[in-house]
C-alpha cells in the first residue's frame, strides 16, 4: 500500500474529530496559522503535528489514517 508520507488535513479530518469551527479557529491564530488557508487548502500533517500540541496531533493522526485507508477508531 502506497502512503502519502505527508497527507493533507483538511476540514473534513476536524470534523471526524468532532471539533467545532469556532474553537478551531481559535487555534489557528494560536498556533499563528492562517485559518482561512486551512478551510480552502488544508495543511500538510507535519504543519499540525509540529505545534507539538494535541489538537495538531489528533487531526494529524486522523489524516494518516485515512491516507492509509485505515478505519477509524
């Protein structure tokens, strides 16, 4: 099986996530991330997973996995 080494996140893995918008977005501007980019382009995983905080890790986590074709938990 061919994976992406750095997959795409996109709204739809905050979604699988359940994350609301309205605390994602907070997060964005945290991490200093560009929200508006996120929603049209999505971010490579390794962007997410290198706030070194949760959230980037769980959604990070979640793209793997779909690049994977894996199920989720």
């Amino acid at each position: 099986m061919n994976i992406a080494p750095d997959p795409t996140v996109t709204v739809e893995h905050l979604r699988k996530a359940r994350l609301c918008s309205r605390n994602t977005h907070q997060w964005f501007i945290r991490h200093g991330l560009d929200y508006m980019r996120f929603l049209n382009h999505g971010y490579p995983a390794s962007v997410l997973e290198g706030t070194g905080d949760a959230l980037g890790k769980l959604v990070a986590d979640i793209a793997r996995k779909d690049a994977a074709g894996e199920e989720e938990d």
